[in-house]
C-alpha cells in the first residue's frame, strides 16, 4: 500500500497543536511524514510535539496566527525553504461561535471570517506558491458537517465553514493543472477543547447522538484516515471534494 505512505514527505498542520488538529498530524507523523504543527501558543505547541516525540514520531512546532494573513503566509514559506519542500498543507485553525444571528457583531463576523476564509485562504496561497514550481502538493481544509447542514444559533460559523467549502472547490479547479489536489473534510460534532461544553450538556448531546445513525458523536481520530488519505498519493486524482465524516448524519433527512 505504497501509495498511501509519507515518507519523506513535508506536511504542515495549522491549529495543530489540539483537537482535530494535532490527531491528523499524529496520523501524517504515523504515515511517514515530517509534521509542522502551527498554532498561537508556543506552549500548547511544545507539549504536542512532545506527544510525538515521545511515540517515536518527527515533528516540530512553528508559532502563527491563523487570523493574521502574513503570519499564515509567513509560516508556509518559512517550512518550504526550510525543508526544501511543502508536500501537503492542512488548513485546521479555527474558532467556535455559539451566537444566535441578531446578537453577531461585525466585529463577530469579522473574527470567524478573518480566521476560516482570510487566514485559510492566504495559507493555501502560500502553499501554492511553494508547490507549483515542485510540481504539486495536497491541500486540505477541515471544515465542519455544518457547511453542509445547518443549526441555529451558529450563522456566522456556519457562514464562514460553507464559504471554506466554495472557495476550496475554486482553488481545486485553478491549480489542478499544477498538480495540486484540494480538497476538505467536515466532521460533525467533535470532542476537542472548543467543544467541551457541548458535550457536558446532556440533553444537547442526547439530541446529537438520535441523529447520529453511528450512535455516538465523533473523536478527532474519527477523522484521521480520511486526511492521511488525501494528503497521501492514493488521492492524486481526487479534487474540488468536500467529504464529510459524521457517522452517517448527513444520509438522513
């Protein structure tokens, strides 16, 4: 199984310190890969690459911001001058906002846009830039389930998770003739740090777990397989795709 193997491949994981994150780098790490694990805090940073450190796994942290475009920017091409190659990018920064719509400010809707599109669109440049002239390279944004099916409450979420999704299909049909595959994953529900207090509400995850043909909401390693895949060559002529991993939600109406 060759062509889903890593080795000697580059791979840098934004908001990959935690959560969904930091277990597809694990999974990229597992596959072979060299991982670059970004986020803002330096010491969430240290204590993930350590978890990989200590299973025997390379990795090393590179400190961005993923709602500041030249830091995002900065961050790509530092690793692909640094590494001599960027062979897959995962776009996984985010942020969480539980808000019904009348209550959203601009200054809201500014922060989740400026983190999942602006700050996802800039680091997708920036890879590009690298991998065109190598070339090719995988880029993968995770998005949400929500792109696809909506819930109140979370507009602007939701709002910035489905303009993900567009401006991936986009970018796949630009830089496909450069060798590049884009494409995203949608988990549903998934325990991490920013969904904690989901979780700890009983009722809300009772609600969660009845629509859920798989009878459980998710796990960041839920997800894992799936990225490895399309970061891997066994996914050269997928693109412009957006999968989601929701144990069967989206099947029903």
């Amino acid at each position: 199984m060759s062509e889903f193997s890593l080795e000697g491949r580059v791979a840098v994981v934004t908001g990959g310190t935690s959560g969904i994150g930091l277990a597809i780098g694990r999974a990229l790490a597992v596959a072979g890969a060299s991982v670059v694990l970004s986020g803002r805090s330096k010491e969430r940073g240290r204590e993930a690459v350590l978890s990989l450190q200590g299973a025997g796994l390379e990795a090393v942290f590179r400190a961005s911001d993923a709602s500041d475009p030249e830091s995002c920017a900065r961050l790509v091409a530092s690793v692909a001058e640094e590494h001599g190659t960027l062979d897959a990018l995962v776009v996984c920064a985010g942020g969480l906002m539980v808000k019904p719509a009348l209550e959203v400010t601009a200054e809201d809707l500014d922060e989740v846009l400026g983190i999942h599109i602006r700050g996802g669109f800039t680091c997708a440049q920036a890879a590009a830039r690298a991998m065109i002239p190598q070339g090719g390279g995988k880029i993968l944004f995770v998005t949400s389930f929500l792109a696809e099916r909506a819930v109140p409450n979370q507009a602007a979420y939701i709002a910035a998770k489905g303009g993900v999704v567009a401006m991936m299909r986009a970018l796949s049909l630009e830089w496909a003739p450069h060798g590049i595959q884009v494409n995203a994953l949608g988990p549903q529900l998934t325990r991490t740090p920013l969904t904690e207090g989901l979780y700890a509400d009983p009722e809300k995850m009772e609600a969660v777990i009845a629509r859920t043909p798989a009878g459980r909401a998710g796990e960041p390693e839920d997800v894992t397989g799936a990225a490895v895949f399309l970061c891997s060559p066994a996914s050269d002529y997928l693109t412009g795709q957006h999968i989601v991993v929701d144990g069967g939600r989206s099947a029903g109406g």
